[in-house]
C-alpha cells in the first residue's frame, strides 16, 4: 500500500525494527589505544611531593544509544588481554626541577693526586728498608762514651777539663803529695797545626779531631808541665789498634814523637818550650776515644839534651837529669789527674738524667 506523503511509514505487522548499523572506521586510521576510552588527562604533581607522571584510567567501553523502541544496540567488543598503553614521561622542563649539574672528573688532577701519594710512600719505605739493610748490627742510639766524647772538647767548661788546680797525693817522688796550679790554657787547635809531625802521622789513623792544652806549674814554681787531650774519631777497634801501637810498638818511648810545649809569656812558664822538654807521658785510653799526653821541664828555661820517658825516669836507680828532678813523676801525675777529669765529664755526659731519660 502506498502511503501518501507527510505520513510517517508505519512497519510491516510482525517485524522488529532494528538500529541502523554505525559507519565503521576507516581501514588505515591510526589506534594509539586499545579498544577503549582515549586516558584521562594527567594530574599535575602536588606541590608537596616531587613531580611524577600521572597513571592513566581506562574508561568503560561505550554502548550503542537505545532504539526508540527501548531495546539495547549490540555490545562494543571486549577488551584484549594485551596490557594497556602508557603515555611518554613528562619531560624535566614540563613538570620537574631541573637537576644541578655534576661536575665531571678531573682525571689529572687526581691522578698527580695519587702519584704523588705512592712517591711519598715509596720514598718513607725505601728510607726504612734502606736505614734497616745498611745499619750496623752493633749501632745503637744509646748514648756511650764514643758517641759523647768528640763533642767535649767544646761542650765541656775549660775548669773541669783542665782545673784551676790539681792535687796529687803521693803522686812525687817517694809518694810525696804534689799540687799544681794552672799558669796558661790554649784555644783548641787541629791536631796537625798543633802536635810534632811524627806524632801526628802516628795519630792519623784513628782521625785525629782537636787538642786541647793547659800548663801547670808545681808549688814551688820549679817545674813546667804541659798536659794535652786528643779527641779521635773511631771506634773501640781503633782506639785498640792505636793503644797497642804506642805500648807493643813502642811509640810512647820514642823522641820523635814528644809533645809539644805551651810557653806562657808574663808567666814561669814563659821560658818553657821544646828545647826544654826533659820528660813525656802518652796515654792512649780505649774506654773512651781519647789520647792524653803531658810533657814537663823546668821554669828557669834550662835545656835538656837527653829527654826521658816518664816511666823510665820513674824507675829507681836511674840517674839522669829528669829523673833525679822527678820530672817523670809531674808528667805522669798531671796526665794521670786530667785523665780522671776526661771519664768523669765523659760519665756525666753518658749517665746522667738527661742520657738516662732518652733510653
């Protein structure tokens, strides 16, 4: 039947009117998403917290608008069990503080760093290795009299090497008491300006440092007498060596190795010199490294031809000039009185509270 126009076409008796179909999507239109609703937009980051990108929420997939006759449309298909997509992070200028920027390593500056750390401690352990392969098995940082003596003859006061006065009892002839006063002391002078030339070349050997010398004359100003110290510079074995030297070589008997005399103008000694030596004492110590010598003659200037050793002059039944004078027994009782002087400023020097607090 025809239905005239203006009047709406009424369906056929027994058919169900249905919606039409939804244009379907062009073949090559992109799908950034899966089948579902376009995220939410992203929250901007909470002021307190630090930024962070906001999680997208799928939306519920759309139905198809109702027929005017109330029926549903077919339903949208269901979701793939493919896992969703999220959207790219916000870049640092969007929505993050800008981090500082960290310096980059200075690959020389440390490396002089740690060149200079291993030369330092290479330089500390080659010392001690070396300190320790090259020591002397018998050094010791103990203070002794060989270590202290060679720094006396300019450390030590002049009156307690050489004392204003000595006294000898039973030191002259017969045991008879002497006493000596003191008339002249010379500056330390190099063994070799100061000593014979034969006695210095005896002396060499075990490195003669500096003599010392002092005159002293007896109480009745009858007598001269000239006592020196030798500093050495060796050890127990060279002091040894030298000692033995003198007394199995037989160089403390020898003329030619006399010591010098010290004239003291303006005092009885003024008249003292080498053509007036009549007799000599030589004591090389090995305890400390040390040579003690003393010639004696007279004060009134007389010259002697014959000089004698103090221990020949010393003997009985000798005859000669220094012998019958005693003269053997002033070279060796000032000798041995300054000898005793030199060990106990050398004992001082190696025992007393200052050497006894660094061991």
């Amino acid at each position: 039947m025809t239905t005239p126009p203006g009047v709406p076409r009424q369906p056929a008796p027994g058919r169900t009117p249905t919606a039409p179909a939804a244009p379907a999507p062009p073949a090559t239109a992109p799908r950034p998403y899966p089948e579902s609703a376009p995220p939410h937009p992203a929250r901007p980051p909470h002021p307190a917290r630090p930024p962070h990108t906001a999680r997208a929420h799928a939306a519920p997939p759309r139905t198809a608008p109702a027929s005017h006759s109330g029926t549903a449309s077919p339903t949208a298909p269901a979701h793939h069990s493919t896992p969703p997509h999220w959207p790219p992070p916000e870049t640092p200028d969007e929505t993050t503080t800008r981090l500082r920027p960290v310096p980059a390593p200075r690959p020389a500056r440390t490396a002089v760093a740690v060149a200079c750390l291993v030369l330092g401690l290479g330089l500390v352990g080659g010392a001690g290795a070396g300190a320790w392969v090259l020591r002397d098995p018998g050094t010791t940082t103990e203070r002794t009299a060989y270590t202290e003596t060679a720094t006396l003859w300019h450390s030590t006061p002049v009156d307690t090497l050489f004392p204003r006065s000595l006294r000898g009892a039973g030191a002259g002839p017969g045991g008879a008491d002497r006493t000596w006063t003191r008339v002249a002391v010379a500056p330390d002078a190099p063994c070799a300006t100061v000593l014979q030339p034969r006695l210095a070349a005896a002396l060499r050997p075990a490195g003669c440092l500096r003599v010392l010398r002092a005159t002293y004359t007896d109480a009745t100003s009858t007598h001269v007498t000239t006592v020196g110290l030798a500093f050495m510079r060796t050890d127990a074995a060279g002091m040894t060596a030298l000692h033995d030297s003198f007394t199995t070589g037989g160089l403390d008997r020898n003329p030619e190795l006399i010591p010098p005399a010290l004239a003291a103008p303006g005092t009885v000694a003024a008249g003292f010199g080498n053509a007036q030596r009549a007799s000599w004492h030589i004591s090389v110590l090995t305890e400390v490294p040390a040579v003690v010598f003393a010639v004696s003659g007279f004060a009134d200037g007389r010259a002697v031809t014959q000089p004698q050793p103090a221990h020949q002059a010393m003997a009985k039944g000798q005859s000669t000039t220094a012998a019958q004078a005693g003269l053997g027994h002033e070279s060796r009782g000032i000798a041995d009185r300054v000898e005793q002087q030199l060990r106990s400023a050398v004992t001082r020097a190696t025992e007393g509270p200052a050497a006894k607090g660094e061991r």
